[in-house]
C-alpha cells in the first residue's frame, strides 16, 4: 500500500501552519476534533458567498442549489459508510444527539421497566447518560461489559449480560484507550438473543474503513468534526425500515408532511428526524470532508496510523520506560492511534500544561469517561490523539516535550 504524503497532506491544513510561542504547532488532540482541510473551508465559504438559502423550500434557482448541495453532502456520508440508501442517513447536531434520538424515540416505544440494556466500561458520557436517564425514567437495567487486562471488552461473560437485553450499545474505537472493537461478532451475538445493535462510531468512522452493512448493526452514531468536517452536524444511520418504525424526535417545520389544528402527519425519513433549519454550510463542509478523505484512501489511513501506534508505543517505552504508564494495548491490530498516560507522580494536567510550551496540543482530564477512569482507577490521564496530517516528526516533538516535562517536575 502506497504510503501517505504527510507533507503534502500537512499544506491541506492551514492551522496546522500555525505558530503558537514561537514554535511549530504538533497537533495531538484529533479525538477531541479534527482539523480542517482547505477543501471543507472552501467548500463552506462557496456555500455562503454563492448559494447561501433555506433548504426545502423556494423554488428559485439559489434556494434549488442550496438544496441540492445539502442532499449531495447526505449522498457522499452515505456512500461513505456504505449505506444502502441516502434516506438512511439523519443529519443531527452531533454522536451525542444520535444517541438521543434512539434513546427518545427508539427506545422509549420499545423498551418497558425491567428491560435491560448493555453498555461497556470504556464507553463515552454520550452513551452513558442518555441510558441513565432512560433507566430513571422507564425503570430499565443497564448492564456492563467489563474490561481484560489488556484494556480490551472482556467477552467471556457476554452471553449472560445479553440475556434478556434489548440493546447492546458500544463504542467501536474508545476516545480514551484507542481500543478497537470487532462490531460483527456483538451484532451477532445481540441478534442471537433479539437484541438491536448501536455502535458509538464517532472514533472509529475517521480512522477506519466503515462499512455499517458489513457490521449488521442497527444504530451508528458519529461526527463530522472529528473527521475533517466542521462542529455542528453529524449523523445517525439506520435502516430505512427501523427508521420508519420510530416516532419522530424533535417538532417542528421540514418533520412535518401536513399540520391541522387536531394534529400533524410525518415527512418521510430522514427528514421526519430533522426538525428546524439543519446544518446547510455544515453538511456541505462535511460533504466536501468525506470526498478528501475518500481520495486519500481510507485503508491508507488506517495502514498509515497503524504503523504510527508502533512507532510511538515503542519511542515512549524507549524513552520513559516503567515511568510512564500507557493505557491501552499494545496490540496494534486492535488499536489506533490514540494514547492515555501518565507519569509516575505527575498530574496529568501538569504536563499538558509543560508540553503547550513546546507547542504540542494533548488533552487532559477524564476525556468524558468518567466511569473508565474510575474502572482504571486513576482521576485524569493525558491523551495525545493523532490523525493523518501527523507524521513521526510529531511523535519525536511529544517524547521531547514529555521528556522537558518530565525533568521539569522531577525534585
Ligand atoms: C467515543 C465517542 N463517542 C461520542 C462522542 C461525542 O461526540 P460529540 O461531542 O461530537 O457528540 C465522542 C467525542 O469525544 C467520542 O469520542
């Protein structure tokens, strides 16, 4: 496989030309969100200085490119993730509100007090909450896939945690550990026991080829802006007859076919889920976003972040040994890029505050999985994220930073 161009790829992005104290800026904190491609930003200005409408609605030539603009951008995230059908795809805000929606309107039909629904221990606060609160509201169980040692789902109990279970929802590549987790064999074993799947994809839809058919899942939630796409929109998939079935979300105008004083009849999907004016220069950046991706290859991708795991798993043990902890596998085959650590006896907070003076961008805190650091039995980590404008150079500038960080702090 042709290896990526990671100069050139780099030029695509101008923050990335950025200068912060002085110093080159090492950008490490894509699962945050990524950075954006002179291709979305044009794409988006094009949008507002040449066809800038409301969608749906005129008939004059503009308002008519606004809305074929918007309907293309739906064409190319569905062709993306290998939807049968562009009606499959719901333009939301974010993953956090895809899950929503299938908590309010799938789940709320569908599931009764007793019920139970199966999360794991590595999952995001936006599929953690949205089921707390159903639990408080329907009286559901939820139920949890713990972790191996190895910081992979421990499976070994998964028949009995599925029993009885309506849903099974998961993360397929976690925000914290990098893990990646084979979906197929949990649609499979979900579907053994009729239970629906939902996959929190919003990690592994920008790293990982995504085929939603090839996984039978039932739900996949993601994120344009952790994909080179802009903050604002993102999507849920379904299948066109298991969106059918669910009442709508939101009201409003564009989720309507009729409105009478005694009551309303619902659009067709996807629109039946789009309430409001949605997203328009939004999902056209994301359009134009897929279609960058997609040139490069996201196999390429996927090989290219693969070989950088290795390489910086191996230059932070090199470098640090048994004084920095990392977790997450070392099995590159089920991880991405994404690293959790810390320093023996250093907040995590501290050396992301000693690394920014080197201008390398990493996160830290609890990354919106607060039950995970409970579970790893740590308050905070420091993440360093990357993607596929970062090269090797990038690793060396965080072992460099980390090592001044380190010095910095040792009395
Ligand atoms: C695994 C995972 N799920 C869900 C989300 C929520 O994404 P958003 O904030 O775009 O809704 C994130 C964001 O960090 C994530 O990493």
């Amino acid at each position: 496989m042709k290896a990526l161009d990671v100069t050139r790829i780099k030029a695509d992005f101008p923050m990335l030309e950025r200068r912060v104290h002085d110093k080159r800026l090492v950008y490490l904190d894509s699962a945050a969100t990524s950075q954006k491609p002179l291709a979305v930003l044009d794409a988006m200005d094009d949008y507002y200085r040449q066809r800038n409408a409301n969608v749906h609605r005129g008939v004059y030539t503009v308002a008519e490119e606004a809305t074929a603009a918007f309907e293309n951008a739906r064409t190319h995230v569905a062709r993306f993730v290998h939807a049968n059908d562009t009606a499959e795809i719901v333009f939301v805000r974010n993953a956090t509100e895809a899950i929503n929606l299938v908590a309010h309107t799938w789940a709320r039909t569908n599931l009764r007090a007793g019920d139970a629904v199966v999360l794991s221990h590595l999952e995001h606060h936006a599929n953690i909450v949205p089921w707390q609160m159903l639990a408080a509201e329907l009286g559901i169980e939820l139920r949890w896939i713990p972790l191996t040692d190895d910081f992979r789902l421990d499976l070994s109990d998964l028949p009995r945690l599925l029993d009885g279970a309506k849903l099974l929802a998961v993360s397929a590549m976690s925000n914290v550990l990098g893990t990646i987790n084979d979906v197929r064999p949990l649609a499979d074993a979900a579907h053994a026991v009729g239970a629906l799947l939902l996959v929190d994809a919003c990690q592994s839809v920008p790293h990982l080829a995504c085929d939603v058919q090839a996984w039978d899942a039932d739900f996949v939630a993601f994120s344009a802006h952790k994909m080179l796409g802009p903050t604002g929109i993102g999507a849920l998939w379904a299948r066109r007859a298991l969106l059918e079935s669910m009442p709508p979300f939101l009201g409003g105008g564009e989720m309507i076919r009729d409105v009478r004083l005694d009551g309303f009849t619902t659009n067709d999907v996807p629109w039946k889920f789009e309430a409001g004016t949605p997203a328009i220069a939004e999902a056209v950046g994301w359009g134009a976003a897929v279609e960058y991706l997609h040139a490069i290859g996201m196999d390429a991708i996927r090989n290219h972040e693969r070989g950088l795991a290795g390489y910086t798993l191996a230059l932070l043990e090199e470098r640090f040994g048994d004084r920095l902890t990392i977790y997450g596998t070392h099995n590159l085959d089920a991880r991405g890029a994404t690293f959790s650590f810390l320093f023996d006896g250093i907040h995590a907070h501290d050396i992301s505050q000693v690394v920014d003076e080197e201008a390398v961008c990493v996160r830290a805190g609890h990354h919106c999985a607060k039950p995970l650091m409970r579970v790893l039995g740590v308050p905070a980590t420091t993440r360093a994220s990357f993607y596929l404008y970062n090269d090797e150079a990038d690793a060396d500038a965080l072992a460099d930073a980390l090592a001044r960080a380190e010095k910095f702090f040792a009395f």
